[in-house]
C-alpha cells in the first residue's frame, strides 16, 4: 500500500531537485549536485539550456496543442531534419521510448503478414521499456514476471551471440530488435562485428533490422547513433530520451519502403509530435550541432574511459561516448551512489553492481573530473584529476 500520494514504483533518492542549470542540479537550499544521471541520459544538453527554453516558451506562447488530424511546421520541420540525419527515414511521433518501441513493434508485424512473417528475434538482458509490447521485448525476466503471461511471438538470445542470432532467424522471422548498448543491463557493448553480423544475418535472412538508439542515440556515444560505431545501417529505429531537451517525446523511424507499410488508422497518438515538444526538439538538434556536443562527447568519454579504467581496472569500466559503465564486481552499486550522493554528485545504480554515467554533454571538464574524483574516492580508489 502506498504510503503518500504517489504509487510507490521508484525507489527515490532521499532528494527534492528544485532548479538545475548546466551539469548542475540544485535542492531547495541552493545546494548544487553535479548531474552525472542526465535524467537517465535525457539531459544531453544540459537543463535548462537558454536555447531550448527559449524554443518552449516562445511555440507555448503561439499553439501548445492542435492534434495530429492537423499539420504544424514544427512537426513538419523535425520530420524532415531527422530525415536528413537518417538517410531519409519518415518518422512517427509519440511521447516515450516505449510507445517508440510499441510503433515498431506494430509496424514490423504488419510488414511481416504480407509474407507469414511473425515471429520477433531480440536478445537476452535488453531493456525497451515497460508497456506490455515493450516488456515482452525486453530480455529481463524479473521485470517480466509479475505481469506474465506477456505476448506471444518476441524470443530472445544472449546479446552479442552472433551464432545464437543465426541460429534463432528463420524464413518466418519479421524482426531482430537489438540495442547497439544495453544501458540498463548494465552498460553492455556487444563484441566488434556482432551489429554488423546482425544486419547482414537480417539481410540473409529478409528480416528486418531494427535498432532502439532510445539511450545510445542523439550524440551519447560521440556519434548521431551508436549504429554508426559498427557501419550499420537499421531498417528501423526508436529515438526518445534526448529528443526533446528534457520534454516527453520519442519517435518511431523506418526506411520509406518498411513506412508505407502503414496506413491512415494503423496507429495513433493524441499528443506525440505536439508543437512545443517538436520545437524543443529543433532547438535540442541545434544545440548539439552548434555547440560540437558530439564531439565533445566522443573527447570528454575517451578521458572518462581512460581515467575509470586506471581507477577501476580496464576491463570493469566499459561503454562509448559519455555512456560508461563500471562494474564494480559485487552488489554495492546502490551504496556507492549514496555516498556520491552525499557528497554532491548524482550517479545511477543501473544494476546491484554497475555504476551508470550518463552525464549532460555540456558538462564542464572541471565539473567531471570532480564527479569521478568523488565516485573514485567512495569506491576506495583514490581520485585523481585531468
């Protein structure tokens, strides 16, 4: 039984955040965190970046909602500005990465009727969200479970077993959903060659490819999408999380061909790809272009890498870009982010025994050297600076 006004489905933090600028959180006292969560990897460019806000307040200002029974140039502009980042992929609105995930999902089955393709190949420890179509696809029994049975037709494989892969496609196979990262699981990087052997596998196969970027995507890895690390391109891919600067928005895409698939009445949303969320969106892309954040991604995780590895050992710290985990050996992930905690830094407990860092692309070096410095010291590792 819930015990306050809120279902207890969080395990929060003993932590009220008031105001935040920057890499920098502030509770009602003024006192500053160095956000190294990003609001699980949503914060790419910061909280309340000037140009973002300024992209909110002036489109509320105008039209905060019409529908999607009518057309709204911010809509119409993202559309076509991730089309040019995707090489041509039409994209659908929606609020989450779930409901991202739930498109796909609904897209792909279609696809496969015309040719009595219906089953869905994903891998084992991935993670794409909680509404049933999502969690059927994620390969994480616990958090299956309790709502069993989930749907029919969704298999899984060890994630990064090429030859598990081949072996589970078949004639009847409409789908391979993959992460190119597993975040939730813990930071997990597939081996050099398993996307690539995926897509060709699909290719072989007449299945389609279709990557959740939900986490790695928008610059997190030092790159657009975390596909372009293996040279790969998906025949669909969710987008959420970063989208939007920190609003509720995620987004379904897939090559032309795979998209007209779906006709008027196929699926829906009341406020996906609303106006306020599509400018945020256009001033987030701008931010990331104008500020060089994937690069500073690309540099910033080099020396995170580098730094956590000669603290935690190398083959305990691992992921791309500004998306890094360190998998401390044991079940004290959750202590050490208290500790952090009070000592003014936030970082995710992803699993009992990973640390997640997934911090603002905009975070300063200062601010990040101290952020490890303290994650460091809390493991018993030192802490040292650039």
């Amino acid at each position: 039984m819930t015990t306050s006004a809120l279902m207890d489905t969080y395990k929060r933090w003993p932590l009220e955040i008031e105001s935040g600028k920057g890499s920098l959180l502030f509770d009602p006292a003024g006192r500053p965190y160095i956000d190294l969560v990003g609001g699980i990897a949503v914060a790419t460019v910061g909280h309340c970046h000037p140009t973002v806000v300024a992209a909110i307040s002036e489109q509320a200002g105008r039209l905060v909602h019409v529908s999607n029974l009518y057309a709204t140039k911010p809509q119409r502009l993202l559309g076509e500005r991730l089309a040019g980042l995707t090489a041509g992929k039409p994209s659908f609105f929606c609020n989450s990465g779930a409901e991202a995930i739930e498109c796909a999902l609904k897209l792909v089955r279609k696809w496969g009727r015309t040719q009595d393709r219906h089953r869905v190949i994903a891998a084992g420890g991935g993670f794409h969200g909680r509404t049933f179509g999502a969690l059927s696809a994620t390969g994480q029994p616990s958090k299956q479970e309790p709502f069993a049975p989930m749907l029919a037709g969704i298999e899984h494989v060890p994630f990064g077993d090429a030859g598990a892969l081949e072996s589970a496609l078949g004639d009847d196979v409409a789908a391979v959903l993959l992460e190119p990262i597993q975040g939730e699981a813990g930071v997990v990087v597939p081996p050099p060659g398993y996307l690539a052997r995926a897509r060709a596998l699909c290719d072989e196969h007449g299945a389609l490819l279709v990557l959740d970027e939900i986490q790695t995507g928008l610059g997190r890895t030092g790159k657009w999408f975390g596909y372009e690390h293996d040279g790969v391109e998906p025949d669909v891919m969710c987008l959420a999380k970063a989208l939007a600067g920190g609003l509720p928005m995620g987004a379904c895409l897939a090559t032309p061909e795979v998209a007209e698939t779906f006709v008027p009445g196929d699926h829906a949303t009341t406020f996906g790809g609303g106006p306020v969320q599509s400018a945020a969106a256009l001033a987030t892309l701008d931010v990331i272009e104008d500020e060089g954040l994937i690069e500073r991604a690309a540099a910033l995780g080099d020396y995170a890498h580098a730094r956590l590895a000669e603290a935690f050992g190398a083959a305990n710290v691992r992921g791309r870009g500004l998306l890094v985990g360190i998998d401390l050996g044991e079940p004290v992930a959750r202590a050490l982010a208290a500790a952090a905690l009070e000592a003014g830094v936030l970082v995710n407990d992803c699993t009992p025994s990973v640390l997640r860092i997934a911090p603002p692309l905009v975070i300063s070096e200062g601010e990040l050297d101290e952020g490890l410095t303290v994650i460091e010291k809390a493991a018993g590792t030192g802490g040292g600076t650039r």
